[in-house]
C-alpha cells in the first residue's frame, strides 16, 4: 500500500512539473524577442570605422599642402559619421575626442594643457594651412591611435537592443545639435551633408538588423520611416550649402518626423523598453517635448526621484525669508518668478542691499547642466543650493543646523513629516526639497518647440531666418547646443562647457571687464574671464545679460557677438573661445535673430508657472 501511495505520489508530481515547464513554454514563447541579425549591423559600424583608419593613414603618406588631402579627409570623415553611431557609444570620451572641437584640453587631475588633436583639429590644418607638418603628423599619429581604440571596443562588445536603440538616439541628435548647425565641421562645413550620412547609415543598419520584425508587425510604419528617411536626403541634397541650408524646415518637416518614427519603431520591435538611467525619456516622440529629457540623469543620487511631497515643501521654502540669518531674504528675492526666475537687476543684492559682483540668473531648465554659478564653482544643484546658505552676504546659514526660526509657522512640522518623516537637526532636508523644487522649474512649451513638434504653423519669415541663422552663419548654436540652447554638451550631457568670450566692463564697450570666472579653480591663464555658456531658453525675460549684466537689450547681445565678442572689440584675449573674428551679419539679420530668441519664450513662464 504504501509503495502505490508513492507511485501516485511520482506521479502527481511528474505531472505537476509536466504542466509547470507547459506554462513556461507559453510564456516564453509569448514574451520572447524574434531573433535580430545584429551582428550584420555591428559589421556596418566595424566596417566603416576600418575605412576611417584607412583614410589616416593615408592621410600620413600625404603632405599638410596637398590638394588630395581636403578629399581623402571628406571621405575620412563621411566614414567616422558611419561608425560614430556605436563607436562612440561604447567609449564616449574617446569618441567626444575623435570628434570634439580643436581647443586645447586642460587636464584638471595634473593641471597641465594637451594640445587639440581629433577630426576637427586636422580638418583646421588641412582648411587652413597654418599648422606645421610635424605638429600634423602628430595630429594624425594620435587620432589614428583614438580610432584604433574605438576599433577595439566594438571588435570587443556585441550590439544588442539596448546599445543599438541607445546610440541611434544619440546619433539623431548629433544631427540636430551638431551636423546642420556646424559644429562637427566648422571650417570645411561638410556637416549638413553629414546629416543625410547619418541617416541613410540609420536606415542601412535598420535594414540589416530589425527592418524584417517591423515589416511583419507595422507594415505602414516600415514604409512611413524608409520614405521620411528618402525624402529627407533629398532635401539635404538639393541645397546644401551651409550658409542657405533650411534648418527651420529640415527639423520640424524631417528630422521631427523621423525621431517619431524610430520611437514608434523601437515599441513596435518590443526588443527593449528603454533606460532611465540616460540623459534621455525614450519614449518621448521629439527632443522638443515637455519630458524629452529625463530629470532624474542631471540630478544628485541623494536627491533623485523626488516625492511629490518633498517638492512642495521646498517651493514652500523657496519662498520663506527666515531661512537666512537676516529674515530678508528667501530664494524668490533673487529668483522671482515674475521675473522669469531670474530678478531684473545688474547684477543683485547682498543681504544688506549692497551690489553683488555677478547678475542673477534664471532657474528655468537649470537643472539640466553640469556646473552651477557662472564660474562653475558647484558641481550639483545641491552644492548650488548649499552655497547660497553658507555665503555670509546671502543667507549666511549654517547649512548643518536646522534653522529653527522657520518652525514658527506650524505647517512646516506636518510638510516635513510627510517628505521626510520628521523635521531633521540640520538644514539637509531643506537644501535637498528647495533643490528638488528648482528641478521641477523646466518647460518646453515655447513657440519654438511647438513648431518644431509640429503643433503649429505660427513662425513667421523673420522668425524661420532668424532659426536659420543661430544654427547656421551665426554659430549661435555652436555653444548653445540644440534643443536645450545652453553649453551642456550633446549627446552624453556629461560637460557643460565654459567660454571666453571677452565681455566688457560697461555697455560703451572701451575696456574688458575684470572678473576672471573660473580662473579662481586653477589660475590657468586660459581660464581667465571664462563663464559657463547658459541656456537661451527665455532669455526675451531676463534681461539685463551677461554676468555682470553690462547689456540691457537682446540687440546688445547680437551686436557684440556680431563684432566678434572682446577679442572684435579690439580686447587683448589670446584665449577667446569665439571661433570667429566678427560675424557681418546684417541690421535685418540681426533683427531675425532676436526675433527667433523671442521664440524660445516659454508659455508657463509668462503665467508664473
């Protein structure tokens, strides 16, 4: 008896384990991915990175002067744009340095200067014909070594789902932020045609890779995307001069299109959800949405993903006047949000009405950058915010004892209860919630991004060549990257870049203003008068500009770097960051481009949020 128990028993369980594996046939075979050939599309990358090792080195068998150089380096570069997609991906600081603009790089951790090397720095010797052979054939012994890592790395890694979505989404955006506005190639300006490279190579690798799973399960989808991809090379191709180039329409009648459709694709493809821990929301359909970029990237790890709680009471505190010593001033004294968060003034105003050094600047989108105060001195929000107590002419607050005095409005116990669990014996918590709150002052709900997503037709002729000309002859964009508009750097946003750019002391322009920005961190003279490039979202709001707040109109911003910035005005500047020594742009240009910047005016910003 008891040995058929057992055998019943076996049974059952025989059974049981049968009906288990069952189950998780029906489930895998429900969730499981169709097989991608990605290996075809990494051979793509491989390939074409193969080729721009090639032209180096053929490079080297030719001398800086000749006349075959300039279309061995087109072909070089057409090439890297090909490989740029994954090889950069998988080694950003190599590929940024590949591929990065040819300044010198100043190296914090032994202070010294590296010379500029990479595609930018040869295309300057080879343009323009001022660089000695040897420091050349330097140029191209140390680039030829960067490619040959970026071979190594993709040699090294498989593509896969995640990587290939990734870096197609940092590849759109190079063309936006760099091809058509010239900074990939700012002397030899191959960069709008670079832009129909990058994405005819997008539609090749979707072709060898995930093209097959799409056609079989979003037919029309395959077929919207081949034909935006076509017609927008076509408009590429039929002007590409870069000063005539349409980017107005390229952006929002192409480029927008194409970003929708490869979002719509990698959802169809139901081969990889996306990443929260990138710089980038996946899911939205632009670069000029409301949630285009993810928050959380930009913010400190100790403060991410703040509760809605959390934030309320730091807008509460933002605006309260006992967190300072004095009880004068709160954060809405110098960021008031009538003013467009910024406050209107020259420059502001210690805690005892005395004038500041430096003008204030705006909140809005500041969370999305990598240095915080015009010298950079901050490296978090947190640190922004932390700096402000401790500075002895603002709050004067010691940021690790709890200021007391706010608890006198009795809701403050309930509020830090319900963010924090309780009110804490030092003023963390409340740096962290005001901290939180600034992160939440972000919008792109300008005229701007509603054309650009297509929303509405409401730019005028001015307006679209005003557009045209800050991502084109005016370089605007060249340091006010696209979309954001400020000098975080795309597609990492791992740098927010600092500028000399020679601003005077008072408007009449005769004499360079004294403050050194950050020269303060290292002393290095090439850091002397260099600021943090801010966003330009907003700015028809927060006049008076520059750090000292010396211009009190938009057409005194446009006419100094129409003049060429100090360096124009005749300052001495041997490290002036403007790639330029004056624009000649025209009155009626100079109206456009003002008249664009007025686009770039936030809705919810005009209403106070």
């Amino acid at each position: 008896m008891k040995n058929i128990v057992i055998k019943q028993l076996l049974i059952l369980i025989v059974i049981a384990v049968a009906l288990l594996y069952s189950c998780k046939g029906d489930t895998e075979k429900y969730t499981s991915t169709p097989e991608v050939n990605w290996e075809a599309s990494r051979e793509i990358y491989l390939n074409e990175l193969n080729k721009a090792i090639a032209g180096i080195d053929t490079l080297k068998q030719l001398p800086v002067t000749d006349l075959k150089a300039k279309e061995v380096f087109k072909t070089l570069r057409i090439a890297f744009k090909k490989a740029e997609p994954y090889a950069s991906y998988l080694n950003p600081p190599v590929g940024h340095r590949v591929n990065g603009p040819a300044l010198p790089i100043y190296k914090e951790d032994n202070e010294k200067t590296m010379n500029p090397v990479g595609l930018q720095k040869i295309e300057e010797s080879i343009y323009e014909g001022e660089t000695s052979q040897g420091q050349y054939d330097k140029e191209l012994t140390v680039t030829y070594g960067l490619l040959q890592n970026l071979k190594k790395n993709i040699e090294k890694r498989e593509l896969n789902a995640s990587r290939y979505f990734t870096a197609t989404h940092q590849q759109l955006l190079r063309v936006l932020s760099f091809s058509i506005a010239g900074f990939d190639t700012p002397v030899s300006q191959l960069g709008i045609n670079e832009g129909a490279v990058s994405l005819q190579n997008l539609h090749d690798t979707y072709h060898a890779s995930i093209q097959s799973i799409i056609q079989a399960k979003d037919e029309a989808l395959d077929k919207q995307f081949t034909s935006q991809i076509n017609e927008a090379i076509a408009f590429i191709n039929e002007n590409s001069d870069y000063d005539t180039f349409d980017r107005y329409s390229f952006t929002r009648n192409h480029l927008t299109p194409i970003t929708r459709s490869w979002v719509a694709i990698r959802k169809a493809s139901e081969l990889w959800e996306g990443n929260q821990s990138t710089p980038f929301n996946f899911d939205a359909p632009t670069f000029f949405e409301d949630d285009s970029f993810n928050v959380n990237f930009f913010t400190p790890s100790i403060n991410k993903n703040p509760t809605d709680e959390q934030i309320t009471l730091g807008k509460k505190l933002f605006f309260d006047e006992k967190l300072s010593t004095s009880g004068t001033m709160a954060c809405a004294t110098c960021h008031d949000p009538e003013k467009a968060y910024a406050d209107g003034l020259v420059v502001n105003k210690s805690n005892t009405g005395e004038a500041l050094q430096r003008n204030t600047p705006t909140l809005l989108n500041t969370v999305f950058q990598q240095n915080f105060f015009a010298d950079g001195r901050s490296n978090s929000i947190i640190d922004q915010v932390s700096a402000v107590f401790t500075n002895e002419k603002e709050f004067n607050t010691n940021v690790h004892e709890f200021s007391t005095s706010i608890l006198e409005d009795p809701s403050y116990l309930e509020m830090f209860e319900k963010a924090y669990g309780g009110v804490s014996t030092r003023n963390t918590d409340v740096v962290k919630a005001i901290s939180s709150y600034v992160s939440t002052l972000n919008s792109f709900d300008s005229k701007f991004d509603r054309n650009m997503r297509g929303d509405e037709d409401t730019f005028t002729k001015e307006e679209q060549r005003g557009m045209n000309l800050f991502m084109g002859k005016a370089l605007c964009a060249t340091c006010h990257f696209m979309p954001l508009t400020n000098g975080t750097v795309p597609p990492f946003f791992a740098e927010t870049e600092r500028e000399v750019i020679g601003v005077p002391e008072t408007a009449e322009n005769k004499e360079l203003d004294d403050d050194t920005g950050y020269y303060w961190r290292f002393e290095a003279e090439q850091h002397k008068g260099m600021f943090k490039t801010p966003t330009v979202r907003n700015a028809a709001l927060t006049a008076p500009y520059m750090h000292n707040g010396v211009y009190t109109t938009l057409e005194q911003v446009m006419d100094f770097y129409n003049q060429g910035g100090g360096g124009g005005l005749g300052f001495d500047l041997p490290h002036q960051t403007l790639p330029f020594d004056n624009l000649k742009l025209t009155d009626e240009e100079l109206a456009s481009l003002t008249a664009f910047v007025k686009t770039l005016t936030d809705d919810k910003v005009e209403d106070n949020y």
